[in-house]
C-alpha cells in the first residue's frame, strides 16, 4: 500500500509550496491547479476548487462549501477530515500507510444519509463502504453524493476494516428576514409605499410559518401586507417566499408598526421587523387648490350644505354672485395674475367667514370646510 501512496502523491516542490501556503491553519488559495497532499500534523481549511486530488497524512483538514475536489479524497493514518459541505467529483478513499500512527478518523457531517439510495438508520454511526455512493444533506441543506472507498487490511488471519463516520446533525429549520427594520420615510398622506420583505429558511429541516401579525395603532392603521401564500405553508430548506408590506398615512406624523412572522424555529418561533413611515400632507399648486374649491362648492351645492344667504331671490342672486367670484379667481390664477386673484380671494373669504360685517353671501354645513380651503389657497398665493 505505501508504494501504491508514493506514485500517486505529490512531488517534493508541490507539497513543499503547500505546506508553507497553508501553516499555521490557514490556507489563503481560491482554486488549486493540480493534486494537494497535507502532511506533517499541519492544520488546514478546504473551501476552494482543486483542478485535482486531495491526499491527507497525518494532518487535521476541515472541508466545508464552496469545496470543489474534481478528482478524489484519499486519508491516511493520522489523517481527520471532517467534512461539513463540498463536493468530490470521483471517490472518498479511506485507508493506511504507517500502522504506527493512529488510525485515520473521517466524519461526514450532515441528515438524511443513504447508500446507494437506501435510507441509513439514524443510530447508525459509521459505515463499511466499498465503492458505494453514500448521500445526504448538509448542515446548509445542500445536497451531497459521492463514491466511498473503505480500505481492508488482512493478514495472518486477521481483517481490518475502515470505516466513514456519520456525524449526524439535528435537523431543525432556520427562519431569516430579509431586514430587521425599514423606513418608508416621507410619503404623502393617501399615497401608498411598499417593500418586499423575504423569508428565508437557512436551516436543514422544513419551515412552517403559522401566523403573521401586525401591530399598529388602532386608530389610524396605516400599514397592511399581502403574500400570495395561504396560511399555513411550509418552506423547504434554502427557499424563500416574498410578503409585501405597504405604507398608506392617513395622518400627518410618525408611523409606526411591528411585523412579526411565527414559525416552528425552534430558536425564534417569534421574528419581527420594526416599520416606520411619516405622512406629510399633500402640497397641491395654487391651480390644483382652486379647482378642488369650485369643485367642492359644486358638490356641497348639489349635497345641500351650501345655500345662499336671505330671502329666496337674494339668496340665489348671492349663490351665483359667490360662484362667479370663485370662478373669477380661478381664471385669473390659471392665466398667471396671482397677485390679482388674490384680491378676489380676499373678498370671498370675507362673504363666507361667518361674521356679521360684511354680511355673508352664503350658509350652511358645507361653509366652514370651504372658508377653510379658501384660506390655505390665500395663504399659498401669499407665499409665492
């Protein structure tokens, strides 16, 4: 066996430049053209593609993703390799060079282990393999398979058997947001926001989302959530789903939420993100604002809530003398003479101010609100 291990090792030069690479358990390469052997009680790290084959001697290797082997995986006495992800592309040999040295120790950590398809027992703790493709999931919820070579030494009526060890991992979900918090920030009150916010399942066992809530003020809900999903729903290992959340201030001010999703992981059956908004009022252009007047003193019109002021002649003589005012003011702000307009404007808001002098020329529910928006559309033209 060991003249088997000397043709097929590295040269002198290669493993010399990889053990200076990799000393001290740290070993910088992203992808290595070519075999790698370790040896000589180093300590090191494989989480990079190797053009080639791995051989360890004597020396304690951790593999885990994005591990590449494309060719194989060969342990002598001494070796332990733990492997937690990667792949190897031809075969995990496990056998012996030096019977002075302990035997080699080789764990494949993960769940749902199988050979050749065949489900393994989940008491079982290692396996005698011969060209045997042993599968499962890792820790991550990758999938793995590859070929397993387990060596035998035999002699003077005596076999010895290697074995690969099974590191069985406890399979449990592992719920993720997307974000733990997010800002809406300014947004005009009656507008709507959204995000998307995602869920993530990073653990090796399905997720089952049960409920979802949201905790807001009562008196102004301003936030809501849509998903496609029905309650309750299950994600698999490394899958997502989508939840849109949406803003829609219905007040001036900070708004705030928590949205919290509840799950079966066993470590967070609660997670939650804090949303926020600010509603600010929407800033209508001086056009924009008398056209709403003359629309809403229409409407208030036909509703009833506005009527002329006095006796019935006067009061429609009163009504249509108001209109034309409103409609006056309108022209004059649409051609460009603002400063104009708002001498009309003043003269309108004082026949509708509910003051005895000058005497109004209309009444009703509807003439406070309209004195009101009046008002804001002289202050805007002021502003200007």
């Amino acid at each position: 066996m060991g003249g088997i291990m000397k043709n097929i090792s590295l040269t002198v030069q290669k493993a010399a430049v990889l053990l200076v690479a990799c000393i001290f358990s740290y070993c910088p390469l992203t992808a290595f053209a070519g075999d790698i052997e370790f040896s000589g009680g180093v300590t090191a790290e494989i989480d990079y593609l190797v053009d080639g084959s791995v051989w360890i001697f004597d020396a304690n290797v951790i593999m885990y993703e994005p591990a590449h082997i494309q060719g194989f995986v060969v342990t002598g006495s001494g070796a332990v390799l733990d492997v937690y992800g990667g792949q190897i592309d031809y075969l995990l040999m496990i056998s012996m060079h030096d019977m002075t040295l302990a035997d080699g120790v080789v764990t494949v950590y993960g769940t749902d282990f199988a050979v050749d398809g065949v489900p393994v027992d989940p008491e079982t703790t290692e396996l005698f393999l011969q060209g045997q493709m042993l599968s499962g999931i890792y820790e991550n919820g990758a999938p793995f398979a590859y070929p397993v070579d387990c060596v035998v030494f035999g002699g003077a009526g005596y076999s010895y058997y290697q074995t690969v060890k099974l590191g069985w991992l406890v399979s449990q979900p592992d719920i993720e947001l997307s974000f733990g918090e997010y800002d809406f920030g300014q947004t005009y009150i009656g507008d709507t926001k959204t995000t998307t916010l995602t869920i993530y399942n990073l653990g090796n066992a399905g997720l089952t989302v049960q409920s979802f809530s949201l905790e807001q003020d009562e008196t102004a809900q301003q936030f809501a959530f849509t998903t496609s999903q029905t309650l309750p729903f299950t994600l698999e290992p490394n899958t997502t789903v989508a939840i849109d959340i949406h803003y829609t201030p219905v007040i001036e001010g900070l708004a705030e939420s928590i949205f919290s999703v509840f799950s079966n992981d066993p470590d967070d059956p609660r997670i939650s993100t804090e949303l926020i908004g600010i509603g600010v009022p929407v800033v209508l252009s001086a056009e924009e604002q008398s056209a709403f007047i003359i629309e809403t003193f229409n409407e208030s019109f036909r509703d009833g809530l506005i009527q002329g002021e006095g006796n019935a002649k006067s009061a429609v003589n009163k009504l249509a003398t108001f209109g034309k005012m409103l409609a006056t003011a309108d022209e004059l702000i649409v051609t460009g003479y603002g400063e104009y307009a708002l001498d009309v404007l003043l003269m309108i808001e004082a026949k509708c101010d509910g003051q005895r002098s000058p005497k109004d020329f209309i009444e009703g529910q509807g003439v406070v609100e309209l004195n009101i928006m009046i008002n804001q559309l002289i202050e805007t033209l002021q502003a200007q």
